[in-house]
C-alpha cells in the first residue's frame, strides 16, 4: 500500500464517499471501514451503520448528503447521551486528576489551568505526586505556563495525602477559587494505589467536598488505555474522563467508545502538545468537526 502523503481523517474519507450520486453497497463498505478506523470499534460501528440502514430504508432516500446529515445526528445523539458540563461551584472547588503514568497527567493539569484561567477563575495546583521525584519540578513548570500557582511537598516522600490538605488549606486560605490536585499514576500494587487514592478523598472531605474526579486516557492507546484504567473507574469514584493526545480526525471514535464502554462523560479533550490545546468537550462541535 502506497504511503498516505497526509494524515488520514474520518472527514476526509467521507468526504470522498459522500461526493458520489448515489448509496450504494461501496458506500455502507466504506463508512464500516471508515468508522472502524476512526476507532469506534466494532459494536458501535455495526449499531450506527445498523441505525442508517433503517433510516434510509425508512426515508427511501438514495442521495449520500442525506446519509451524511443522518450519520452526524445519530452520532451526536449518542456524544449527547452524557453530560459533558464540569461541575465547579463550590469554592474551593476541589478537583482531583487521577491516571496511570505515560497517559500526559502533568501536561493535562497545566493545561487544565490555562483553560480556567482562562474563564478567569483563580487556580492552585498540589504536587501529591510525591513518588516520582520529577514529578513536582514537571508539574510546577505547566502550573506556571498555565497561571497556576503551585504547593509543594515540604519534604522528600512527603505523605501525598498531607499534600492535598495543604493545597485545600491555602486556597481556603487565600481564595482561590479551584485547586487541582495531582495523584501518583502507578504504586507497586493496585490496592496500594486506591488505598492512596481514598486517603487523600478522606483527608479533603474533612476540610470540603470533591468537585470533580477527572481521569486522563491517552487516546493513542485506545481500548488498551481504558483496560489500564479499569482500577481508577472502578474504585476512585471517576466522575470525568479527560481524552489526551487526541488527533480528533482520525482517533475520534475512542471518545463515544469510551464513554459508552465505561459510562462516565467526557469532560475535557486534548488535541495538541500546546498549553492551549484543551478544551471543554461539546457534542455538537466535535461530531461537526469529526464528520466535517
């Protein structure tokens, strides 16, 4: 197979599909192929082509512009199924982000920030990754770059969850309006890790509660990722997922797979490696720019 001279998209590969006269058996070839390699996985796949199918039939319509405006419904009804809105209220609100290693944990939380410094909202970050000792160096130059200011560990190994407090404190303190609080990404054991994770819940939750639990997948790793993640949704009390390195034209599909598979909302997407480059996640923008 010749080399592709740009990047492969689902809007481009519709694109083409679409400028033919008329549905034909190519056409439902082509949008399975299509759809399956945007990453949507198999079942989904079959149940949106199944829908079309019946929609077509349903309308008799031949016309492929007709089978687009189709697809783009049925996929956003589906993004549209959870709710995407960050619930942010309370002040402090406290928002705890939660991953395994590798997934860009850090880079997210700097560019969590911007985007709420952005909103003009007041942002402090805890380093609670007291495990990895670059860790607390990494975070604190992506708070900086995303106008957050930073508590530390105030020594090596310091217990994570007394990090937290101390994060919660100082944005009671000076108030500020959301904290952000890092958390170790692996431990020697996954019980280790929850039982960490729910030491630092209990620690917060005597001062205020937890806004948010925001769990970060990277999106290049598809399925897999979520399977790594299976011990955060099942324990950590998940209440978003943040999709990471997503090329949305091409890896779109991951986000309604993971929705669906695990049933908590996306919140946030990550599209590039620029402080910018998150985002709150719209339904209707994203299906308008995944499908074009």
């Amino acid at each position: 197979m010749a080399e592709r001279s740009t990047p492969w998209s689902l809007g481009g590969a519709l694109r083409g599909m679409f400028a033919k006269k008329t549905i034909d058996d190519d056409t439902w070839e082509d949008l399975e192929d299509a759809l399956i390699s945007a990453d949507f996985g198999p079942d989904i796949t079959d149940s949106v082509i199944s829908q079309l199918r019946a929609n077509v039939d349903k309308y008799k319509t031949t016309d492929p512009a007709d089978l687009k405006r189709m697809l783009r419904e049925s996929l956003e009804e589906r993004f549209a199924a959870y709710d995407p809105t960050l619930t942010l209220s309370a002040r402090p609100a406290v928002v705890l982000v939660v991953g395994v290693n590798g997934v860009g944990k850090t880079t997210t939380i700097g560019k969590f920030a911007r985007f709420l410094v952005g909103h003009g909202r007041t942002v402090v970050v805890g380093a609670a990754d007291t495990f990895r000792a670059a860790a607390v160096e990494q975070l604190a130059t992506w708070a900086e770059r995303g106008g957050a200011q930073i508590v530390r560990p105030q020594m090596e190994r310091q217990d994570p969850a007394s990090v937290a407090f101390q994060t919660v404190e100082f944005a009671t303190r000076e108030g500020i309006e959301i904290c952000i609080i890092d958390t170790a990404g692996r431990l020697q054991t996954k019980s280790g890790l929850m039982d960490e994770l729910g030491k630092i819940r209990r620690v917060i939750e005597k001062q205020t509660e937890i806004a948010e639990v925001l769990l970060v997948l990277d999106a290049t790793t598809g399925q897999n990722g979520v399977a790594q993640a299976e011990a955060f949704i099942q324990h950590a009390g998940v209440t978003g997922l943040v999709i990471s390195k997503l090329d949305g034209s091409a890896k779109g599909g991951f986000v309604l797979a993971v929705q669906e598979r695990t049933g908590i909302p996306i919140k946030l997407v990550g599209q590039g490696e620029g402080i910018n480059d998150l985002t709150g996640f719209t339904p209707h923008v994203f299906v308008a720019n995944l499908v074009g």
